[in-house]
C-alpha cells in the first residue's frame, strides 16, 4: 500500500474553478474562454511538446502537466461545449480517453474518480468504513460532490480491502481533485487550468 500526503496550497480555492465563467471571473487566463470551451487535459504526457485528441493538435510546451486546456468545441470532432475529457497516455504508449461529468456546485468540492485499469475500482474512505464512489469500470469515470473536510482517502478494487493508494487531503471549497488510476498506480491530481488553445 502506498500512503499519499496531499497538501493544497492556500491559494488553491480561488484559483480552482469547474466553470468557464467562474475561471474568468478569477483572472485565470490571458483571455477570455471561448463562448462554447470544452476542456481536455492530458496525463502521462510529461516531457512531450504536442498531442492530438480530436483532429486537434494541442502544444503542451506551455502547459503545466494535467492541466485542462479550455479550448473551442467548434474545433473538436464529437465534443459538445462544456465537455471535461482527460486524455492518459499509459506506460505502453497507448492512449486513453475519458470523459468526465461537469461541475455545477461550487459550495461542494468535487472528487472525481478516473479508472484505466482492468477492474472496476472505488474511492472509500482510507479505513473502509464508507464508499464515496463505487465500481468504475475501465475507461470511465464518475464523480461525488462532498463538504470541505480533512479526511483520508483510499482507491480500492472492486471487493478488496487493500487499498492502491491512500491520500491524506484538505478539502476546500470550489476545489475539485482527480484521482486517476492506471496499472502503475493512482496519481491526485488537483484540477486547475492552462491557458486557451490556439
């Protein structure tokens, strides 16, 4: 088992958003997000300047690992408007998309459950004692709004109690936190955003 220790920093409730608006409302880009933004976000790419998701190119020289890049809907193939995908590129090179569900409440923070592995996974509480979100199958993701609390968090296949990786977590408000799981293991990732695709 592996123990996590998440720490965010002060900063990380004002500068996080689930909303095209509400990003702009913090100053968060350059420019304004396109009227009809999707966001895509891609891990596993570390070290790699350009990605394609979508008959888009994407640079990500300028981009902070994992974070979403608002973009255009009208230049994505098949992605409505204010569509959240994570694009994980696995140890074998291979690629998989997953589309994930928007964020609507901002009282609540969002923790989202992202599953590439082969079996279906949970996030429960590190002791067990309750499920937060349950059976992600391969290739999918859902997602469970919760109060802002100090808590621990496991990531546990379906019907075991060993858990994959445990995250000790300070939740707050209108933060939103992914926990991303391949064959290597389950990365956290605190959602946060880059600047507007070219």
């Amino acid at each position: 088992m592996i123990n996590f220790t998440f720490r965010p920093l002060l900063i990380a409730a004002t500068l996080v958003s689930g909303s095209p608006a509400a990003a702009q409302d913090n100053s968060l880009y350059a420019e304004a997000t396109p009227d009809d933004a999707s966001f895509v976000r891609f891990v596993g790419f570390q070290g790699t300047d350009e990605a394609t998701f979508a008959g888009k190119s994407f640079d990500l020289s300028d981009v902070e690992t994992g974070a979403y890049i608002p973009v255009s809907a009208s230049a994505l193939e098949n992605v409505p408007a204010g569509r959240f995908q994570t694009i994980l590129k696995k140890a074998d090179g291979s690629v998989v998309s997953v589309s994930e569900a928007t964020r609507d409440r901002q009282t609540k923070v969002f923790l989202f459950l992202i599953n590439t592995t082969q079996q279906p996974l949970d996030l429960r509480l590190a002791d067990n004692s309750a499920t937060v979100i349950k059976a992600i199958p391969f290739g999918a993701s859902d997602q469970r709004g919760v109060n802002p609390v100090n808590v621990s968090l496991g990531v546990f296949a379906e019907g075991s109690d060993d858990a994959l990786g445990i995250f000790d977590v300070q939740l707050q408000r209108g933060q939103n936190l992914s926990f991303v799981a391949t064959e290597q293991g389950v990365e956290l990732i605190e959602n946060r955003f880059g600047p507007v695709a070219k």
